[in-house]
C-alpha cells in the first residue's frame, strides 16, 4: 500500500526556558539556561538542590480552578500545551471528522507527585485509608491523552505511550505510523513530565544520575563538556499536530514540515547504562534513515539525546561517527538539554519542536556551558557550542534515548510539494 504523507501543522510548548512556541523558541538561540534552585520544596539536604523548573506559569491562566485540581501537573502542562498546539494548528471543529482524529501523548512517569502527595498523607495518618477520589486518575500516565481527547471530542486512536526518555518521541512516531496507514488524519501528540518532586529529586540522586553543581546550578548541565556529572532534571511539556498532507492542504493550513520518518530499537544492554558503543543509538538512527528513504549524507545536523552524563554523551557521539562517517563532520550538533535540562518523557517532544523551528528560522540552537574539551570525544564533530549556528537546513533529526534501553528518533524534513 501507498504510504500518506504527514506534516505538522500546529506546535506547543512550555519549558524551562519560555512557557509558549515564541518564548521557548528566544530562550534556545540566546542560549539562556532554565536551572535554578529548586523552590517547589525544601531541597537543602538533597544532594542536588537545582532543577530547571517552569517559571512564571499559573495553571489558573490557562485552565479553570477546579479542573486543574483534578488534574497532576504532567496533565496539566499537557492540557496547556496541546491547546496552544490546537489554536496554532487553527480546525474548523465544527467540520472536522473527530472520529479520525487521535491523540497519543508520552509520559515517562505520569502522576508522580500526585502519588507523593497521597502516600506521604497516608503515612502521616493513623492507618485509616483516606485517599483523594481523584488520586488514580490524577496519577495514571495514560490520563493526559484522555483529558485532551476529552476537551476536543476527538474519537480516533487514543492512548499514552511509555518508554522513559524516549517516551514522547515513540508517541510522535506512534502518530506518525497511524496517519499514514490511513486510520487518522490529526494526531495531537507529544509528551510531558512534572518530576521536580521529593520523590523524584531523591530517587534520580540516589542512583548517582544528576549533576551536583550546586555552587553553580545554571552551568551545570554541559553536554559532551569533560567535567560533565550527570543531567539536570527539567519539566513541562511539548504538543505537536500531526495531519494527513492533503487534509491539511484542503484546508488551507500552515504546514511547518514534514515528518520523513521515525526509528526504534534496544540497547538490550544494562537497565540504565546505554551500551558502550553506542549500539542501540547506532542502530536507531540506522532505522530512522531506513524509514525515511534517505541517506546518511542527505541529514543537516542531529539535536543529540545528549544529556551531560559521562557515559551517555560518549556512546551517542560514536554512535553518530559510525552512522554518518565523514559526513558526521560537516554536520551541526547539538544538545538543547544544555539550556532545557531533561524532561525525561517530555525532551522528544521539545527537542522535536526545537528541530522543527531550526527549518524554519534555518538557525541551529546552540550547545551552552561548553568549557573544557573531553579527550574522548572527536574534536572534529561540530557540537554547535555556546554560540547559536545559521545554516540552511533541510533535514534534521532528533534522538532519545531511555532507562531499560529504548531508544527513538524522529527525522523532520522541509515539505517538498
């Protein structure tokens, strides 16, 4: 069967650095860094006291008082960002077909300050079981999409997807394969992440994965940088529209891009370790070029999974040498998690967007807090440090990777009509 092609025609974000498309957007190419000291709780005995928080957000802006209280903040953010994606996207929803338009949205851990807050509650009782009504599904990862799906009546494949760090970018490619199978014409998809918890702070630090700069938390997250020690944990939330091209052209809607093609594979290596020669990145990559048709030589640059951790950022880096070779080195990279940190669930979606924007604005973000080079790392690759890059770009991809050994990638490309 004849593939349908699939554009994006709708974006929305709300991050660490910018709380919509426009702002997120001027944080990236300045290169302004979203770590701070964590103000959600008291962090002072913590081993890392810093997160790259959202700033300046209040639900009550966006959703009514007593919907969002039903609500944890990953759907919450969800909710925000999927409705600036909708009104960017601009339907007729009164002529649109909602039982062929979906979501499907990405989530590493769903609720998990809901079940903090619950179980902490419990605990400080007398044993007598009083949980809140919503407290399920406030908590279960699959809500968001139902709570979008909900607001807009739309009928078509739902459902949430979880695969850690590459979560959101398994829900683009999810959207992507359903549209152009023909069981979809709009996917709203992407993914969100609301970890900045005690609970989640204590148990990334307890596995020795976050940076401990506490002196210094708005440099800590330096990708490919010798001195990196681990990542900076981030949140919020990426949405995209996804939409069958001639639906979209019969309606006369902006169209960003189009997706060229989407890669999966396994480290089956390590529950957390990525494989030490970057196998499952090499190979992900490998299947996106596949899916997409296209050449190693035909990509303009990667926005890297490249999260500040020693081993990670070394695998991913010969991962890319082995499926590019000698085109690697006139190729622009980057790691926008520099700026972002990691939104665990949520980083495909708005390392996607960032993607997506870079064809638009032909500007390549930058990798910031880039001070010393690490000597296991090939000199020669263009890491786009510190300093935002012009450059015509047609082609570009994204990675992620996650714990358990996923890995996914998504390949945006300018639409050719």
């Amino acid at each position: 069967m004849e593939l349908r092609r699939v554009v994006v025609t709708g974006l929305g974000a709300l991050t660490p650095i910018g709380n919509n498309i426009q702002e997120y957007w001027n944080g990236l190419i300045t290169g302004v860094s979203g770590a701070a000291p964590i103000t959600y709780f008291d962090a002072s005995k913590f081993k890392t006291q810093f997160a790259c928080e959202l700033k300046n957000f209040n639900v009550e802006n966006f959703l009514d008082r007593k919907e969002a209280r039903k609500m944890d903040r990953y759907a919450q953010y969800a909710m925000v960002s999927s409705e600036e994606a909708m009104n960017d996207a601009n339907f007729d929803l009164e002529t649109i077909d909602k039982d062929r338009a979906g979501v499907i949205w990405g989530s590493g851990i769903g609720g998990l300050e809901t079940f903090q807050i619950e179980v902490l509650n419990f605990a400080a009782g007398d044993g007598t079981p009083k949980f809140n009504p919503f407290f399920i599904p406030k908590m279960i990862g699959d809500i968001a999409c139902g709570h979008i799906s909900i607001k807009y009546g739309f009928r078509g494949p739902n459902f949430g997807t979880v695969s850690a760090c590459a979560s959101s970018t398994n829900a683009i490619i999810d959207a992507f394969n359903y549209i152009r199978l023909g069981h979809a014409d709009i996917m709203v998809t992407g993914g969100s992440e609301a970890a900045v918890t005690i609970a989640g702070m204590g148990g990334f630090n307890a596995m020795h994965a976050l940076s401990t700069r506490n002196d210094d938390p708005k440099t800590a997250s330096r990708p490919m940088d010798k001195d990196r020690d681990g990542f900076v944990l981030g949140e919020g939330a990426g949405a995209l529209i996804l939409e069958e091209y001639e639906h979209a052209i019969s309606r006369g809607a902006k169209i960003y891009c189009e997706i060229g093609g989407g890669g999966m594979s396994a480290d089956a290596h390590h529950i957390t370790a990525p494989h030490p020669e970057g196998l499952g990145a090499k190979n992900v990559m490998l299947n996106c070029l596949r899916d997409a048709g296209l050449k190693p030589t035909d990509v303009d640059g990667v926005n890297m999974h490249g999260t500040s951790t020693p081993l990670g950022d070394l695998a991913e880096s010969k991962a890319i040498e082995h499926v590019f070779g000698a085109h690697a080195y006139t190729m622009n990279l980057n790691s926008t998690k520099s700026m972002t940190g990691h939104l665990l669930g949520a980083a495909g979606a708005i390392e996607t967007i960032s993607s997506i924007l870079s064809l638009q604005y032909g500007i390549i973000p930058p990798t910031i807090n880039h001070f010393t080079d690490d000597e296991n790392i090939d000199p020669k690759l263009n890491f786009t440090f510190n300093v935002a890059q012009k450059r015509d770009v047609k082609v570009l991809m994204s990675n992620t990777f996650g714990f358990g050994g996923h890995n996914a990638c998504v390949l945006v490309k300018k639409l050719e009509l």
